[in-house]
C-alpha cells in the first residue's frame, strides 16, 4: 500500500503532497527529500501525531547559527507546526508511513 506525505519547502507556503514509489517511504527517498542526513522530530499536525523529517543540519548550534553547516535557509511553515526553528526542506508524515 502506498504512503502518503507532505513535502514542505523553504521558499514556498503551500505543502506539496509526495507519495512513496516504494510503500512504505525509506531512507534514501527522505534523505532525497531533505537534502541529507535525516533526523524525526514529533509534532502534532492538525490534531493527529505526526513525524517531521527534517535535515540534521537543522541542529547546529547557535554559536554557529542555525542550518550553517550547509547554508540551509529558515523553513517559516515547519517552524510554526514544530515550534521550533527548522531550517531546510521537510517531509511531514502520519505514523507509520515509514
């Protein structure tokens, strides 16, 4: 059965819906997503529990300045879901679907 997600990019408002070529989605899709390493991070979206794959970039730390490791821009619809900062492109998923 085929996944379903969102794709939320820095420079756009609107979330793009993205379906798994392989079922469930893996590694190497959300990595081709996300332009690299991934890392899970749990919100809530729209009532439901939901996981935000993101960059590990969006770690650095302050004294280097959020997503400077790669020259990641801020990401202003991730951060409000997360709320928190969140830099570069993300995949927003349901439970389950990878």
């Amino acid at each position: 059965m085929t996944k379903l997600g969102y794709l939320i990019k820095t420079d756009s408002r609107a979330a793009i819906l993205i379906e798994s070529k392989k079922g469930k989605f893996k590694l190497d899709e959300l990595q081709g997503y996300v332009g690299g390493y991934i890392e899970r991070i749990q919100v809530q979206w729209m009532g439901t529990p939901a996981d935000m794959i993101v960059n590990e970039d969006r770690n650095a730390r302050p004294m280097s300045g959020f997503g400077r490791i790669h020259g990641l821009p801020l990401n202003r619809v991730a951060s409000e879901i997360a709320r928190t900062m969140i830099v570069g492109d993300v995949v927003l998923l349901r439970k389950g679907a990878w």
